[in-house]
C-alpha cells in the first residue's frame, strides 16, 4: 500500500465508483461518491476520508449506514455526507418512537462536526427539518424504456402509484431526487468507450436530434424525460 504524504493512494479502493446524482429543483444537479465498506483489505476510514479531502475535488459521500466511527471520520471536513438506513429498519421507522430514538442516537450526536446533508429513509423531526434533507435512492431499474433517452419512461404502475406521490413530497419539501446511475453495468464491447467517457462517434436520439458522447448523460436524459411525462 503506497503512501503519499501519509494519505493511502489505494484509500480510494475503499469508495465505490458509483456516482449518486442529485437532482434539485430544475436541471440542476450534483455528483459524488457512495462509500462502501463491505470488502478486503480497506484503508482505515479516517484515511479514505482524507484522501477524498485532500486529493480529489469529491465533496459528498452517501455512507450506507450511520456507522459512528464513519460519522467521525468525516467530521470537520467539510465534506456533505449523506446517511442511509439499513434496509432491515425501515419497517420500523412507521413508529413515530423509533423514528425519533434513531434520530438521537445516529443523527444528533453528529451534527455539529459532520455535515450532514441527507438522510434517506428516514422521518426527520427534531428540529433538523431544515438542516438536513430526507429522500431515497432509485436505481435505473425504476425505468421501463430508456434508449433512445428521449423515450425515458418509469415503470408502469410503479410512476403514479409511488413516484408521483414521492415527487410531490421531495417538491413540497425542497428535498433532492436521488438516483444511481453505472454506466458501466450496461456496457459491452461495442459501447465500452461510450460507458467509460473514452472519445467516441457518440450515440444520436433520432426524436431530439441530440447526439449523446457518453453513456451517463443518456441514462440522465432518460429520467428527464421520465420526470417530464409526470408532469415534474
């Protein structure tokens, strides 16, 4: 394990290269990193933490829980940190007092050090309504057709019945829509180039006369296009 200036230059091994785009009101939109720790041989936290810090222009993370040693790690960096709940908890979370008590114990302790910006799933209260966001993460399994991106549509069913509730929420609330897009799951051979941002002929949507250079901006454009068709 290399080290430079005493940062681990294998500490990014430990963030999984999954980008987390944000979509704020209009078009707007971030980019950041989902930071996992289910693998062999990790750096310790605190370096990934200041390898992100100190030698990328990353600056929000998504952590797949609220681990406590993960929270601390990311203190005073400045860096938006996005908290999950553990899939296995949710149900839980229809209790008001449960709710609450995981607010107090995964949340609270933290903020004053850790920018935390989202939570997700979660209910918010406590006074953090305007401090910190609640939203949800989607993969791109929630679309029915994507290509061309102009064709981008949610699963029939799925869109009126939980999406477009959802959006309302997020809209009323100022809170982001969360996806998960990886380009390169859907690659092969022939679109290897397109899926990496390596230069290529790029791929045209017939219907809107864009001609698209990477596989990313696509999948993007199709949940515009699926968010159009909800009236958002």
């Amino acid at each position: 394990m290399e080290k430079e200036n005493g940062v681990s230059t294998s500490a990014v091994a430990s963030v999984l290269l999954a980008f987390v785009i944000t979509f704020f009101r209009g078009v707007q939109g971030t980019i950041g990193v989902n930071y996992g720790t289910v693998a062999n041989d990790l750096p310790p936290v605190e370096e990934a933490a200041q390898f992100l810090l100190q030698k990328t222009v990353i600056n929000r993370v998504r952590l797949f829980n609220a681990n406590p040693s993960t929270l601390r790690a990311f203190a005073h960096t400045g860096i938006e940190v996005t908290i999950t709940v553990p899939n296995k908890q949710i149900p839980d979370l229809a209790k008001l007092s449960f709710a609450q008590q995981w607010i107090s114990t995964h949340v609270l302790p933290y903020t004053l050090a850790t920018n935390i910006v989202h939570i997700l799933v979660a209910l918010v209260g406590m006074s953090l309504d305007h401090q910190i966001k609640l939203s949800t993460p989607h993969s791109l399994g929630i679309l029915s057709s994507s290509s061309p991106p102009s064709t981008g549509k949610f699963r029939k069913g799925y869109d009126t019945v939980v999406l477009k509730p959802l959006f309302s929420f997020l809209k009323a609330t100022s809170s982001p829509f969360m996806i998960n897009p990886y380009p390169f799951f859907g690659c092969s051979a022939d679109t290897l180039d397109y899926a990496l941002f390596r230069p290529n002929a790029g791929v045209q949507d017939d219907n809107t006369q864009l001609r698209h250079t990477n596989m990313l901006d696509g999948q993007l454009d199709a949940i515009f296009s699926a968010l159009k068709l909800l009236g958002f």
